[in-house]
C-alpha cells in the first residue's frame, strides 16, 4: 500500500473514531448515565488530540533513533494536524454559535 492510500486509510479511521465518540452521544443531559455534557464531550476530544499529538512526538524520538521509518512519522504527524484541524473547526462553531446567541434580541 502506498504512504498516501496509507495515510488516508488512517485518516478515515481516526475520524471514524471521532464519529463513533460523537454518536455515543444522546440528546439531553441529565437522562441517565449514558449521557454526556458537551462539556465532558469536548474534554473527551482535547485529550484526544493531546494523545495525538504524543503519539507523533513518539514516532519523531523512534525515527530519530532508528526503530521506525519515516513514513509511520509522517502518518503520525497527519492524524495530529487532522484532529487538530477538526479542534479548531469546533471552536470557531462553537464561538459562532456564543456570538449568535449573544446578539439575539431578548
């Protein structure tokens, strides 16, 4: 397989994950224990990322070491940039959304 299809074969499972995350998810807070806050939710996705982002880390100290090659980093390193693209559309909707509701009439 080559690095691209690799790296896009990795990139849809990572966000295949997110989307499994985002669809253990049911509407209203407080119905039981199986329900999460959007808050708890965007905690569980900036770890996420964190973890990540370790994981590139990690493959960059392997390379350098000579346990690994170059093309584990580089899929490493584009799973980081996605979720960390996907972190940042988050934020600007969410800030979207505050500044809506912000300048709704009461």
């Amino acid at each position: 397989m080559s690095a691209t299809a690799l790296q896009a074969v990795q990139a849809y499972g990572s966000s295949a994950r997110l989307g499994q995350q985002l669809g253990n998810i049911k509407p209203g807070i407080g119905e039981g224990d199986e329900t999460k806050a959007f808050g708890d939710l965007l905690n569980q996705a900036l770890a996420g990322v964190t973890e990540t982002g370790k994981m590139a880390e990690a493959k960059a100290s392997e390379l350098a070491s000579g346990r690994t090659d170059i093309v584990d980093l580089v899929t490493a390193v584009a799973e980081t940039e996605m979720a960390i693209e996907t972190m940042v559309t988050v934020r600007d909707r969410v800030i979207s959304a505050y500044q809506e509701i912000i300048n709704m009439p009461i």
